[in-house]
C-alpha cells in the first residue's frame, strides 16, 4: 500500500515560500513582480567568500566531506567573532557548523525532545519552528506577544503557556523585528532555568540591528542552544549554512545527529563562510542600505494608509496590521493574492507567523532593492485610493 505519515500530512506550507513560487508564476507569464515577500538580500556572498571558493577550486581543492561539526578553521574563527563581537568566550568544542539554521533547529528539536514533547514558540513568530516541530511529533505550543510589551515575551506570558518542555525565541524575530533588551533576554533565559525548560535561541538576524547591537542569550546562560546563520547578515542564503553554540549536555547527541543525518555542512560554503567574516565593511554595507530601505518602506506603505506596523529595532521586515484592507479582500492571505495578481506586489500573509491572528496582518520585507520598494508602495498607495 501506498503511504504517507500522517505527521507529514499536517506539515503545514511555508506562505512566504508559497508566495514565492506563485510570483514566479505570474513572472513567468511576462508580469512584472516586486519581491516584497522573501527575506532574502538582493546581494550575493561578499566578495571575499567568492575569491576564497574561486582559490579553492583553481588549487583544486577536492572539498570532501569535513568532520561532522565543520572544519577547525570555520569553528575557530565562529570563536573569535564571539570573543570580539560580545565578549564571551567560547570553546570550538562548543561549535557545531550545519547547512543553515534550517538544519540546525531539526538538530535541536532532534537531540532536546522526544515525541509528545510541549515547545513554546511565539506567535507570531518564523513558522518553520512550529512546523519542524510537528514534523517530528512534537507539539508546539502558541505564546501570543502583541504590542503591549512590544512583541517580546514575558515570564507573565510564558507561565500562561503550561508546562513545557522546551521554549523557542528570536531576537531579531521574524516577523516583527523585536529586539530583547538585556534584561529582557536574562528574564526568559531565569524562567527557563526555573521551569526546567530547554532554551533554543535564534540570532539569525544579529548584526542586522538599527539601535545597537542585539544582545547574545550567551550573555545570559550556556545551557540554551543557540543557532545563527551566514544567510542574513552574511547575505548567503542559497549556501545553505550556519552554526550552533551548544550547551555540554546535547553537543554529543548533536554531533552523532549531525553524523548520521547531514554527514557534515557543504564544504564549499565553510570555505565562503570563513572568508566572510572579514568582508565586515561590505556587509556593514548592506545594513545601511537596509536602514535606508526601512525608511522608504516606512513612509511609502504610511502613504497608502497602512500605518500599524510594529515597532522594531532589526531584521528586515515591516509587521503590519491591515484589518481593514484583509476584512474587504477576505484574509490576509486573499489580499496578497490580490495584490500580486493585480499589481505585481508580492507580500506575506500573517497567518504564516500567527494563526489566531495572522488573517489581519501582513509581512513586508525591505532586504530587496530600493527602487522595487518604491515602485511596490506607489502600486500599494494607487490600489488603496
Ligand atoms: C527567524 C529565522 N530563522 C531561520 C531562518 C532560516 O535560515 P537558514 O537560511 O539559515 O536556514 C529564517 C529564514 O528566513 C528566519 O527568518
């Protein structure tokens, strides 16, 4: 007989990757298509990652597998830009490269929990945690963050979850871009180790920051796993890699996971990934340009009367409540349909990153070009007249 796990039968979709692939579609049959959608640098690698992979295969490099937790070179240097960036130490044993922060939350998820587990993961909040999860029968549990404590969490909101087994954060967070202060991060990291939850911290978006910089969950604890990426900051996102911090007690598990499920991360990309970390001035680069873009965004979507956006201090991304035009059009997920068939704006419904509240809101990335913001506003601001 045929089969399909019934796990997998209720993996929902990836909306942002789903409206992705439809843009392409309708790009397809010659309609011009602003990608407001993807939150995915227009850029490419820096050009001293594309030199060092160009070195690499004119010495013919064979780039066979590495050890499983990536090569001592890639893991040092992970070490140092923690020594410098943040002030902490931390021992290359600690450091696990993977392909992308993708793989290393399915590592996470993997070495931390068993089926049946409870995780806490913010709404909204990026929805691969919650799907990942469901994947691998392991309930995630919704914790709503609104604007009444700027969309971080509290030890006040977290209690009201139940028990858990374990807790996911973001700071920068997807889609809101809220930042945890200091203090913020000590007290979920202190309810965490009171209620013997496991901590798994995303900072994929750290060093994308508009009012200083984010702070490390290592700061606070080395019992949470952390998990970082080249695919934002680093503005590689098809090299599928990244690396995890871990604490003492899952970094074997991980590494025979990492073993048995990924081998090692692509060779290739651990070659980009070490020259990457000194491209700082071209990268830096970047994060004007989308501070810069922030604004463009900011004020053209105020033109077209969407001013509920959430206040956010990095990533890339506008959170907006569109109640309104959603109710009209159906959902937020009909509004974007409409606005991608109708004006070539192609932007993220909420539900993706909220399912309770999700069909009010929709998610607008600024990492793309200037001009096609621009262009997708004046659309936006003509379609709301
Ligand atoms: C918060 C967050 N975490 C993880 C990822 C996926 O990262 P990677 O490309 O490293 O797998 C994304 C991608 O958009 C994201 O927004």
């Amino acid at each position: 007989m045929l089969r399909q796990a019934l796990r997998a039968a209720d993996v929902p979709p990836f909306h942002a990757m789903a409206m992705a692939r439809r843009a392409g579609e309708v790009e397809a049959r010659g309609q011009r298509v602003f990608h407001l959608e993807v939150g995915q640098p227009a850029t490419g690698a820096p050009a001293a990652a594309r030199a060092a992979v160009v070195a690499a295969m004119e010495r013919a490099d064979p780039l066979g597998y590495t050890n499983a937790p990536g090569s001592m070179a890639l893991r040092r240097r992970i070490c140092r830009h923690y020594a410098e960036a943040y002030g902490v130490e931390v021992a290359t044993d600690d450091v696990i490269v993977v392909a992308g922060a993708s793989a290393g939350f399915t590592l996470a998820f993997l070495a931390a929990f068993d089926a049946g587990d409870r995780v806490g993961v913010l709404e909204p909040g990026y929805p691969c945690y919650r799907n990942a999860l469901l994947a691998l029968g392991v309930e995630p549990v919704a914790i709503p963050v609104g604007p009444d404590t700027r969309w971080a969490p509290t030890p006040e909101l977290l209690a009201a979850a139940g028990e858990l087994d374990g807790l996911v954060i973001a700071s920068p967070s997807n889609p809101t871009g809220t930042v945890l202060s200091a203090e913020r991060m000590a007290a979920v990291v202190q309810w965490c180790a009171t209620n013997n939850v496991q901590l798994i911290a995303d900072e994929i978006y750290h060093g994308i920051t508009y009012a200083g910089p984010a702070t490390t969950v290592l700061a606070a604890t080395r019992d949470a796993v952390l998990v970082n990426s080249f695919s934002k900051y680093f503005s590689m996102t098809g090299w599928r890699l990244g690396w995890m911090v871990l604490p003492q007690h899952l970094r074997d598990a991980v590494e025979r996971l990492q073993q048995n499920i990924y081998i090692c991360a692509p060779h290739v990309s651990q070659v980009a990934g070490l020259a990457a970390f000194d491209a700082t001035a071209e990268l830096d680069g970047h994060v004007q340009r989308y501070a810069s873009n922030r604004q463009l965004l900011t004020a053209g979507l105020a033109a077209a009367g969407i001013t509920q956006v959430a206040a956010a201090d990095g990533a890339f991304y506008v959170y907006a409540d569109v109640t309104e035009l959603a109710t009209e059009a159906g959902d937020s997920m009909a509004l974007c349909y409409q606005w991608l068939d109708g004006l070539g704006v192609a932007a993220t419904p909420g539900l993706d990153f909220d399912l309770a509240r999700g069909h009010r809101f929709v998610r607008f990335s600024y990492a793309g070009a200037a001009a096609d913001i621009a262009e997708a506003c004046d659309r936006l601001a003509q379609w709301v007249r």
